[in-house]
C-alpha cells in the first residue's frame, strides 16, 4: 500500500495534521518514510526506499512482521510504523536475512578502510522496554550493527551502546540528525542533535579500518539480543553518504518541524 501526502511549507513547528511539509535536502542514498510501505492488513513485510535507490527492506521474520498505523496522533497524525516484542521475545523490524542492502550498499563505498562522512536522520518514539536515544537499536545491533571506530574504549559504535543520547523520555516524539565527519588528523566526530535536546557530540580518535559491519546487512527497528530490541515508532528514517551542511541541515530541520509539528 502505498499513500503519498504532501503539503507547502511553513514555519518550523507550525502544525499541519497530517500533511508532509516541505521535503528534506536532495542527495539522499536510502529514505524510509511510514507513507511507504508494503502491508497487508496492518502488517508490514516490506519498508519501501522512497529514494528511488530500491533499498527496500522486508521484514526480518514473516511470523512476526511490524504493524502499521495509518494515523498516530503522536506524530500529528501521520503514519508510523510499530515495532516491538511478544511474549516470546521475538522482534519485530526490519533485515533482509537473504542478503541486501547492505551499509556498502547505501553508504556507496567498497573501500571499508576508509572513513565516510554521513548523515542519518530519523522521526521517532520508545515507548517501552528500551532507553530512548539509543540510536544503535534503532538502527541496528549485529548482524546489522556499523562501526565507526576501532573496537575498543575510545571508539564511536553504532550496535555496542556506546553511541547514545541520554535525557530522552519515553513515550515523546522526537526528531534527530546524526551528522558524522572526519578531521585532518584522522579523529571521526558525530553530533546528534535532537528536537529540544542539547546537542550530544562524540569524538573517536581511530583512523583504523573501519571494516567491521560494513558490508552486513542494514537492520531497522532491530537488535538480535532482548537488550537491543527497541520499542516504539518510526514515521521517518533518512540516509546520506555525506555530511550535510548549515543549510542543508536547516532544510531537514524544517521539512521534520513543519511535518511532524516539533520544535527545535
């Protein structure tokens, strides 16, 4: 099923119920939006990659499929995608076990030595079960998990815990960019600003191969381990294999406020 909305834009945190304002910055490599999706009767086998990339990811385990909200009002009544845990402790999210996409994939870069800079971004809320800002769970423990950093106690990881925003409330809809560039010196430093949140910055002082998990399948929602399965709700996930910019970064800012009536 696939519905597409769309809207003009206006000022930052200006609700619009419903309705996508404005569209984030040209030059994404993988956009995962809650308007895509192939369902069935509220169950999601397939995340459809609006980026035109096809970058599609089906859900990890046909028994156990991610549900779809047509209108969640903590999202100003856009469609989320729910993610969570059964009694049995099987998750729901989304891994193409059979191969694809991988990071290499979407980050457009077979050389897993070297650092690349990007941006992701993503709308979403934890409900339960699970620390809010734990960027790794939404984005993937092992087998999806991406490193950036040598695996030791002065790296930035994603799929280990250390790379995580702490403060954040359950149960409140919250936007973040995750912006990752890579100094002269060979440091790697990522910023994660979230809506009404102080920036949290990271610094990894490794310019060692950065090969671990790169050519691994991409999870979403996921976590193989109970510690890791996130609970809660995406609306929206977005993917650059650059840094953006001031006012590119400006620009998604706007299209998340505007969209899903946040505040900076």
């Amino acid at each position: 099923m696939t519905n597409i909305l769309t809207g003009m834009m206006g000022a930052a945190g200006v609700s619009r119920g419903g309705v996508y304002v404005g569209s984030p910055p040209s030059g994404y490599r993988a956009w995962y939006r809650a308007d895509t999706v192939t369902e069935s009767g509220g169950a999601v086998s397939q995340w459809d990659d609006k980026s035109g990339n096809s970058f599609d990811i089906g859900a990890m385990d046909a028994s156990y499929k991610p549900t779809y909200n047509t209108t969640d009002s903590n999202f100003d009544n856009h469609p989320t995608i729910n993610f969570g845990v059964d009694d049995g402790a099987n998750n729901y999210k989304f891994y193409n076990a059979s191969g694809g996409p991988t990071w290499s994939d979407i980050m457009n870069n077979s050389a897993s030595s070297l650092f690349q800079a990007f941006t992701w971004a993503l709308v979403w809320n934890a409900t339960t079960g699970q620390s809010p800002g734990g960027y790794d769970a939404w984005l993937g423990d092992n087998p999806g998990y991406m490193w950036f950093g040598m695996n030791s106690t002065t790296q930035v990881a994603m799929g280990n815990g250390t790379f995580t925003q702490t403060g954040l409330a359950l149960g409140t809809t919250y936007a973040s960019i995750i912006n990752a560039q890579g100094g002269s010196d060979g440091s790697i430093t990522i910023t994660i600003e979230t809506t009404g949140e102080t920036t949290a910055t990271y610094t990894s002082w490794n310019s060692a191969s950065h090969a671990t998990g790169r050519n691994t399948g991409v999870m979403i929602g996921g976590g193989s381990t109970a510690s890791y399965m996130m609970k809660g709700q995406l609306a929206d996930v977005l993917i650059y294999n650059t840094s953006l910019d001031a006012s590119d970064t400006t620009t998604l800012k706007n299209y998340f406020a505007n969209s899903y009536d946040l505040t900076w």
